[in-house]
C-alpha cells in the first residue's frame, strides 16, 4: 500500500508545484496566523510546543477567554486544516523530486517520500484533540489531553524527520555531483 502511494506521489511530483505551494502555504500562514493569536490573545498555543502534560493543556485552555475558546475551537475546525495539507504538500514534494534525482527507481530509499504524511496525521489528531478540550471545558478530559500531547509530539518528530530526508536528499545530490544517478548505473529496459 505505501509502495503504491509512494509511486502515485512520484508520478505527480512536478518541479514547478514546489514554489507554488510554497507560495500558497506563505500567503495562507500569513492570512491564518493573526486570526489564530487573536483568539488565543497572550497565551502560548498548545501546538506550538513538543510536549505538554494535561496539567498544562487544561491551563493553556482555562487562560483563554470564553470568546477566545470559542474562537479557536472554530479556526481548528476550519482554516486550520489547510495548514497541514499544504506544509505536508510541500514536504513531500520536495522529498519526492530530490528523491527521484538522487536515488535509483528501486531503492528502498524512495518510498521514504510518504514519511510527511505522518506529520499531516498527527497535526489532524492534535487540533481534533484541541477541539474535544475546548469543547468540553470547564471539564477536563485527560485522554483528550494525552492525545493532543501525541499528535503534537507525533507531528514535529515527522516534520523534524522530513527535513532530515530532505537534507539527505540534498546531501545525496551533492554526492552525484547533481548529475542524476551518478553513482550507480543506469536502469536499461534489458536489465
């Protein structure tokens, strides 16, 4: 299944999509990101950080104001899933065209490409925790909590691991003198 996946994401990986989406998640943070610090006025958002305890979820969620939560708990459900659609969109486009110039059609190396999406998962399950604390203050459901400390801690382990492909990638390049395949030979239709 992840073979699969990865070959479809190779087969749609253009050059030219990686400036444009690297436009589009500029210009979106840049419409996003005042909306989401209003709500939140002065307190530190709980997805910016690697790990919380519940303990520091529940504060971070008491600071808010009533408008606050109910503004959040709206913007988690709505504009911010574009957020990491198109980060996870630009990751795995980048991978994806250094991976298919450093590394030969069978190494095992390629189907690395689909790691970004790991971090789109766990961003999803971090806002949908989020949402469930906001929504069920003044009570405090500490699976909700521990989920969301997941999902956080799960989403930056893949974006920190997907710029580590992508170095390698760039490192792998450098290697091969930028001349794809470079270090191994070339793929004919007799071998």
């Amino acid at each position: 299944m992840l073979v699969k996946l990865s070959q479809r994401i190779y087969a749609l990986t253009k050059g030219w999509l990686i400036p444009v989406v690297l436009v589009l998640l500029v210009g979106f943070i840049a419409l996003t990101l005042p909306l989401l610090q209003a709500a939140s006025g002065d307190v530190e958002g709980l997805d910016v950080r690697f790990y919380y305890p519940p303990e520091e979820a529940f504060a971070a969620v008491d600071a808010y104001t009533p408008a606050g939560r109910a503004a959040l708990r709206t913007l988690y459900l709505t504009v911010d899933i574009g957020n990491p659609i198109l980060y996870t969109a630009l990751l795995v486009l980048l991978v994806s065209w250094l991976f298919q110039r450093a590394f030969e059609a069978h190494s095992i190396w390629r189907v690395l490409n689909v790691f970004p999406l790991g971090a789109a998962l766990c961003d999803l399950l971090e806002n949908l925790s989020i949402i469930a604390m906001l929504s069920a203050y003044p009570n405090q459901p500490r699976p909700a909590a521990w989920l969301a400390t997941l999902g956080t801690m799960g989403k930056n382990i893949f974006l920190f691991g997907s710029l580590g492909l992508i170095l390698i990638g760039l490192g792998k390049l450098v290697a091969n003198k930028f001349v794809p395949g470079a270090s191994y030979p070339a793929i004919t239709d007799e071998s």
